[in-house]
C-alpha cells in the first residue's frame, strides 16, 4: 500500500456527480522509492502512479479491488514529486455485475499526466 506513505489524500474526497469523483492527493517526496528512481531527478514510477489510483478507488468503494483488465493506458508527462507535489485524481467510475469500469486521469491545472480506462474488482 502506497497510501499515507508514498501518497496521502489532502482533502475530503467529492463526487461532482454521480459516479464522478474528485480526489487532490499530496506526494512524499522523500519516500524511499525516488532514491532508485532516480536519484538526481526524482519522477514518479508509472507503476506507482496506477497503484495510487486503485488506492484511491479502494478509499471511495470501502473495498480492496484488484486490476482485472487496462483497456488504455497514457502517461503523458513526467511527475517530479520536487516541482508537482500536489495532484489532482479525477475518477468515473461504473459498476456492473460486481465488476467497476475505471476511467481516471491524473493532472495539475491544464497539464494532465495520465489518463487510464480499466476494470477492477473486489479481491
């Protein structure tokens, strides 16, 4: 778990609407992870990333989920925890037959840094 160590969520979580829910997360930059990723230019792994985002959906459904499936998947900057340590995680989430469809993206302002379409399910 990656969550209140690597990442804490800085606010109440909202839901804009039903299903649509907005979530600002705090990185830590000193988590030992950046020290072999990288050691000069600390950026955020991908891994890490997707893991913060099944973590946050795990905090809105009260249930551990799992990835079944990641329809697309784009990450389209770098995140340097030293220059962006606040992000925003805007979730759409759907549930059929016990299975939800994710679609998530992770941003700052206008600048977004991954957008992500996946299936999870309660483990």
């Amino acid at each position: 778990m990656l969550l209140n160590t690597f990442f804490a969520i800085s606010d109440d979580i909202r839901e804009i609407s039903a299903g649509n829910y907005h979530l600002s997360v705090r990185l830590n930059p000193e988590h030992p992870v950046y020290e072999g990723h990288f050691p000069h230019i600390p950026v955020v792994p991908g891994v890490c990333t997707i893991q913060m985002i099944k973590e946050c959906m795990e905090v809105i459904t009260k249930k551990t989920l799992q990835y079944i499936s990641v329809l697309n998947c784009k990450f389209t900057a770098l995140i340097v925890p030293a220059d962006i340590p606040e992000l925003d995680i805007v979730l759409s989430v759907s549930e059929e037959e016990g299975t939800y469809l994710l679609k998530a993206t992770v941003k700052k302002e206008a600048r977004t840094f991954l957008t992500l379409k996946a299936k999870l399910k309660q483990e």
